[in-house]
C-alpha cells in the first residue's frame, strides 16, 4: 500500500490546480462576458418596454464566484471519486480472477503454504497490493505457523475489516467537499441577501434593479449549490456501495475458495 499515498495526493492536488485553471478561464472568458451582455441587453429591453420579463439565462445564473467555486470544487471531487472507483474496479477484476487457483477437491496442507505464498510473492508489485491478494496471503501464512483453520479465517477477516475501514477513511475529504459545496452555497445567500438590504433605499425611489441583481445572486447561488450537492452525494453513494461491494466479495472468496480447502492431519 505504500506507493498508492504518494500517486493519489498528487493525483488529488494536480486535479484541484487543474479544476481551479480551466474553470476560471471559462468563467472568466466566456461565461461573465456573456452574462454581462446578456444582463445589458435585458436592461435596455425593460427600458423600452415596462412590461418585458426577462428570461433566466445561464450564464447569470452561473456568473457569480460562489458558483464558479461550487463548479471547481465539483470537478475536484469527480476526479476523486473517478480515481478511487477505477480502484475498486481493477481490485474487483483481481478478485474475479482468481488469484490461488486450487482445483475442487485438492486440500492444502499446513506445509503446502509456502508454496502458495510464493506464488502470491511472485505477481507483479501493483497486482500484490489488492485486497483479495493481501488477504490470502496473511491466512496461507497464518495456517502455516498455527495450523489453525479458526486463526486463518481470522487474520483473513481481519484485513478485510481493516481494508473496509482505511476506504471509508479515505473518503473523508469527499465527504468534506460534499458539505463545503451548499455552504458556499449559503455564503452567496448571505451576500446576495445583503447587497440586496445594502440598495433597498434605492427602492424608495422606484429603481429596484439593486434589490433584484442582490436577490439573484443569493437564489441563483443556493440553487447551483444544492443541484451539485445532490449530484456529488449520489456519486459519492455508489462509489461506497462498489467498495463495500468489494470488500464483502473478498470475504465471500476466502471462505468458498480458500478456507475450505484447507485441512489439517
């Protein structure tokens, strides 16, 4: 497991740097350009006609930092998960493979293991960091110093469990960006809401144009928030089903393909 940290933290920090680069450009050449010239050429519409309604465009909708954060925080987040599924999924087709073959039938004796082990020792070094690998390799090297059906069954659950934790461990900072995006979300609230309050004395005199640009930012922002909240929680949803989905596959294989041939004199 010691050459996955390094590869992930700069996976994770060069994705977030390109998140933050390409969103800001697009926002800042394409989607604020545009919503300016869309909000100027509404402007003059309701100058010369009082009972034009506007429709909602995009690109204000979108215009706003709050927004443009939500967004990279979005992709910071897809990058993770999409790193950590294609995980499970490389461990799963592991898994599926087979790593010990032992034909129906055969037993494997205490002084048989050694063999197995050096056939698990001798796949490639990104093959021998999968779960179901690690764990037939910890019960073949239990069952040769304990001769003890029981302990194998242990030690190979007891990677599985720890397995189990260190993934929903890991995905703590997926979790963090899952609350960060409605509570940026709430922060565009409070702004707009404040500008809003900050021109209602203009109001008075009959230009609302501040009141309503101040409470556009605020619902414009909570709705773009809580749409890619809900997006993120049920990606971050499945990604866990397919890692617990994992780990419980792995157990099943210890004890239909593993432990049963196991036998003691």
């Amino acid at each position: 497991m010691k050459t996955r940290y390094p590869k992930e933290l700069l996976f994770s920090l060069g994705s977030l740097l390109a998140a933050v680069v390409v969103v800001h450009s697009i926002w800042s050449f394409w989607v604020r350009p545009n919503a300016q010239a869309v909000i100027t050429a509404q402007a003059e519409q309701m100058r010369k006609d009082p009972n034009f309604v506007p429709d909602r465009s995009l690109f204000v909708i979108m215009k706003d930092w709050e927004q443009e954060s939500c967004v990279v925080l979005m992709i910071w987040a897809l990058s993770m998960i999409g790193f950590k599924y294609r995980i499970a999924r490389r461990e799963q087709d592991e898994l599926d493979g087979d790593p010990v073959r032992v034909p129906e039938g055969m037993r494997i004796l205490p002084e048989d293991t050694r063999e197995y082990v050096r056939q698990l020792e001798a796949l490639p070094a990104a093959r021998q960091q999968s779960l179901v690998v690690r764990a037939a390799k910890a019960a073949l090297a239990r069952f040769g110093a304990t001769r003890n059906v029981q302990d194998v069954s242990e030690a190979g659950h007891a990677v599985c469990a720890a397995e189990a934790e260190r993934l929903d461990s890991e995905l703590s900072m997926i979790r963090y960006i899952a609350w960060a995006i409605p509570a940026i979300g709430f922060i565009g609230t409070v702004r707009g809401i404040g500008d809003a309050l900050a021109e209602a004395h203009k109001a008075v005199t009959g230009d609302i144009s501040g009141v309503t640009e101040g409470l556009g930012v605020a619902f414009n922002s909570t709705l773009v928030a809580l749409l890619l909240s809900l997006l993120l929680m049920f990606l971050l949803h499945y990604l866990q089903l397919a890692q617990e989905r994992l780990v419980l596959d792995a157990e099943t294989w210890l004890d239909n393909r593993l432990l049963r041939h196991l036998q003691v004199r």
